[in-house]
C-alpha cells in the first residue's frame, strides 16, 4: 500500500506540473517531492534522517512513475478517454493520503513521540 501510494502522489505531483507547463525535469522533481516530502519532513522533525536515504527504492520508483507519466500522459489519457477530474485519481490519491497517514502516525509511535505529535506526523507524512 505503500509504494501504490507513493506512485498514486508521483503521478498526481507530476500531472500538476505537466498543467503548469514544467518541463521534463521539473515534472519528476515535483512528482518525485509530491510523493517523498511529507515523509521527510516526517522524519526530519522526529530527529531522523529522511527515509528514503536508506530506501532509496522510493526515490526509485516514484522518479520511474514521474517520468513515465510525462512520456505517456497525453498518449495514455487520449486512448483511455481520461481526464485530469477522473474519479480514479481522486480515489487513488484518496487512498494514498490514508495510508501516508496511518504510516506517518505509527512511525511517530515508533519513535516515542506524545500522541499529539505521533498524530502530527501522520498529518505531516499524508499532506
């Protein structure tokens, strides 16, 4: 659940971009921020290092999703009649934010955190 959300925010980060005009790279680093950045901010305010130092299949896969969504977007949508206000994305990036939430939130129970801030971090970790 937690690469298919990770790949869910890539391809919503990276879509954003494409409508804002960005380029092929500008597009992955936002995909790439958009589905990493709530987990590192996480972990940087618990005192840890950011998790995808050491699980570096997340950057991995969510640049691959980045990039794969600005090649294929146009050609993709186009075939499978898809539009930006899809219900499937609503729901895919509904789904993301769920888990990113319950993670970002056990992750702060980990770490001995109050509950208050264990919460936090599950805000944190799905915005």
């Amino acid at each position: 659940l937690d690469y298919l959300g990770s790949v869910v925010f890539a391809i919503t980060g990276t879509h954003c971009a494409m409508i804002a005009g960005m380029d092929m790279l500008g597009c992955v680093i936002v995909g790439i921020i958009t589905a990493t950045g709530g987990g590192t901010f996480r972990d940087l305010m618990l005192g840890k290092r950011a998790f995808w130092v050491e699980e570096w299949e997340y950057i991995v896969l969510c640049g691959l999703s980045a990039l794969a969504t600005f090649l294929f977007w146009d050609s993709v949508a186009h075939s499978l009649n898809l539009s930006k206000d899809d219900m499937w994305l609503f729901w895919g990036d509904t789904i993301g934010i769920g888990a990113f939430c319950c993670i970002g939130a056990i992750s702060g129970i980990r770490a001995g955190a109050h509950p208050l801030i264990a919460a936090l971090c599950g805000m944190f970790t799905s915005s």
